[in-house]
C-alpha cells in the first residue's frame, strides 16, 4: 500500500493551493484520511481527517480556510487550502488508515512567502 501526495508549491500569502494524495496497492479498507504538517523545528500537527463517511475534522488553525474532501471510488483525498498565511508553510503529509493500520505518503511542500 502506498500514498503518493501531490500539489504542493510556492504561493504568496492569501494566496491558494489543492493537495492531492491517492492511495494505492492492495486494499480493501480504508477508514479515515486526512493530512498533517510539520514545519521546521515543529512537531508534526494534525490539518484535518475525513472520515470514510465523509465527516470532517480540522485544526482550529486552519478552520474556514480548508476544506478536506475524499472520493471513494478513488482512494483519493484532496485538500483545497485558500487564504493562506506564512505560518501555513510546512511539509504537508498524507495519512491513511488502511486496512487496519496507519500509512503516510511522502510528504509535499508549501512555501507561502512573497
């Protein structure tokens, strides 16, 4: 099982940027998605979940300004991120729980900076 993350880049601040991460291999479960971030010197810190009913959960930091979403039928989980901040900058990791244990995609950059 493998979890390949996309989208990542260089934005200016208010600026906006959608992450993709699709899971693939062997499956037959997957319960809940979600991505988290880590910044330099920073632990890593939970973005937000979705689970596979599609109920989402997100850090009070980025409340209002993502919006996690998952297709089913693709083993695909999307993060549409609009208004960011430089503090939003961090390497941005995909995570799944995938038949009953926990995978994490490489991670994706996003620089906000002008």
């Amino acid at each position: 099982v493998q979890l390949q993350a996309s989208g990542g880049g260089l934005v200016q601040p208010g600026g906006s940027l959608r992450l993709s991460c699709t899971a693939s291999g062997s499956i037959f479960s997957i319960n809940t998605m979600g991505w988290y971030r880590q910044a330099p010197g920073k632990q890593r810190e939970l973005v937000a979940t979705i689970t596979s009913s599609g109920s989402p959960t997100y850090a009070d930091s980025v409340k209002g300004r993502y919006t996690i979403s998952r297709d089913n039928a693709k083993n695909l989980v999307s993060l549409q991120m609009i208004s960011l901040k430089p503090e939003d900058a961090a390497d941005y990791y995909c995570y799944g729980r995938i038949n009953f244990r926990d995978y994490w995609g490489q991670g994706t950059l996003v620089t906000v900076s002008s």
